[in-house]
C-alpha cells in the first residue's frame, strides 16, 4: 500500500485535480483536521464510491478555534496519516500551510445563518464562522464534485449544506453515519484525551441519549426527556452538560414530534468536549 501524492500548495492540488478532469475524472473531496481514525476512513470510502478520485485536506484550521480551545493540543500526527491515507486508497493529500491558507492581511469570513443558530454556537460562538471560511476556501481551491462529512459533527453538516445551497457551491454534500466503538461511543480526534476511566464515562453518552431520543419518539415531553438526559450525564460523570436539545433533522429548527427529529448533546469529561446526536426513531 502506497501512501497518496502529497500537494502542500494550491497549485500543486489545481494541477492534480485539472489532470483528473482532463482524463473525465469525477473528484470527492473529504475535509479533515488530521489526526485520522476510523470515522474518517470510513467517510473516504464513501468518497470513493462517489467518484474516481479522492483528495483528502488535512488542516487544522485555526479559525474555528476560540482563543481558550485546545488548538495547540490538538494532535497532528502527518506521518501517521498518510499511512492510514494508504490504508484506503485515497489519491492525494492537500496539507496547505496557515499561511498559505491565511495569508496576513486575509480579512473574509462567512457567516451562515439557519442551522448555525444555538447548540454549538452558544458556546462557541465564533466555530461555524471559522467552519464555513475554511471549507468554501476548500471547496474553491479544490473544485470537488462532491465532499463527504460525518453526522458526527451534525450541525457542522447541516451548516455545510446551507453554505453551498446559498452560495450556489456546486458541490454535493453527502452525509456519512458516525462510526462507533463496541459499546457506541462516537469515533473522534478528541477521544485520544481520555484516560481509562473517562472512557467508560464517554460511552455512556451515545447510550444517554438513545434514551432520550426514544422517550421522545414515545411521547415524553421535550423538556422532560433532555432533562433527564442531563440529570442522567451528569450521574455518569459528566462534569458539565453544555446542552441537549431536540431539533429537526433538515432544518435544527425547535423539534416537532411530526418531524424527523435529532436529539443532539455536548458534555464536558476533564478538559475534553464530547458532541454526539441521534436519530429520533419513527414508529
Ligand atoms: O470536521 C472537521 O474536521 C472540521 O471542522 C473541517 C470540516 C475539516 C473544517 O476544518
């Protein structure tokens, strides 16, 4: 297994990318900050599906941290991803520089508003703004087809959607299920953080809020039902519960019980923020 072509500039990755079209190569693109695991292998095989040829971006992106977030923590592991790259299949890493990406004087943000509003924006109130610049400078240096993102990150992805839909960003966003450990804890870069024990805690979070979620699809009332979704993270050893809160599916807009429904959470373990959200069932 060979590890993919690395293009650290934009030029570099136009170049790539303009020789795959002129051989009628579709292109998906799957936007990452590193520190790769199974949940973005499984989004990149997906991208592979979708088209011939699979850029992944590895670039943590400064902008989408606040100024107390754990940005300089936050692992970078090159050597290491290119190996798990090579695992499978993608074609070609695009690793820019901060500088390249935001040269001084860079002064644009994007701003979107929709599903933006509340949940992750009331404790990181400047994220989807850093999300939304980053991926449109993405989707702009790279021109994909189609790019893949977890439901993981649920309100990233709703954002996303939004960003091209109103920006006429001619790229499909396709959702990807978030992969889990044996016991349901959602695959992430942050899981790394945990100690022994905080990772038994961390598993009762996906667990906590199927709970919730089928107290809703049976009737609960919304506000009972995330209370106690609290109540219970908290008794598991949660130190914080920044939020749990239902929304629809499509839109984040308030949750009702004749919408596609999400019940979505960000809880504190130690220093580490742990985000996880699933599906209301339907009868
Ligand atoms: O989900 C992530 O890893 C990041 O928010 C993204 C989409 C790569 C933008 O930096």
């Amino acid at each position: 297994m060979s590890r993919p072509e690395v293009a650290d500039n934009v030029e570099a990755l136009r170049a790539q990318i303009r020789d795959w079209r002129r051989h009628g190569q579709r292109v998906a693109m799957v936007p990452t900050m590193g520190a790769l695991h199974e949940g973005h292998l499984s989004l990149i095989r997906i991208a592979r599906e979708k088209a011939e040829r699979c850029v992944v971006s590895i670039f943590v992106n400064p902008a989408q941290f606040a100024p107390t977030e754990d940005l300089d923590k936050y692992p970078r592991q090159l050597a290491r991803d290119l190996d798990m790259l090579a695992t499978v299949k993608a074609d070609l890493a695009f690793t820019p520089t901060v500088g390249a990406m935001y040269p001084a004087g860079f002064a644009t943000k994007i701003s979107v508003g929709g599903p933006s509003a509340g949940l992750e924006s009331d404790f990181r109130p400047t994220f989807f703004e850093g999300v939304a610049t980053v991926v449109a400078k993405l989707f702009l240096q790279a021109t994909p087809d189609c790019a893949v993102f977890g439901e993981k990150d649920y309100q990233q992805l709703c954002v996303v959607r939004q960003l091209c839909r109103d920006l006429d960003l001619p790229v499909e966003i396709v959702g990807a299920p978030t992969i889990r450990d044996a016991y349901g804890l959602a695959m992430s870069s942050r899981n790394a953080y945990l100690g022994d024990a905080e990772l038994q805690t961390a598993r009762r979070l996906n667990v906590i809020l199927r709970e919730a979620a089928a107290a809703l699809a049976g009737n609960a009332g919304q506000k009972d039902a995330t209370d106690e979704a609290t109540s219970s993270l908290i008794a598991a050893g949660f130190q914080k519960v920044d939020y749990v809160e239902a929304r629809e599916s499509l839109t984040l807009a308030p949750w009702r019980p004749d919408r596609a429904g999400r019940v979505l959470a960000a809880a504190w373990l130690g220093q580490t923020r742990l985000i996880d959200n699933v599906e209301v069932p339907t009868a």
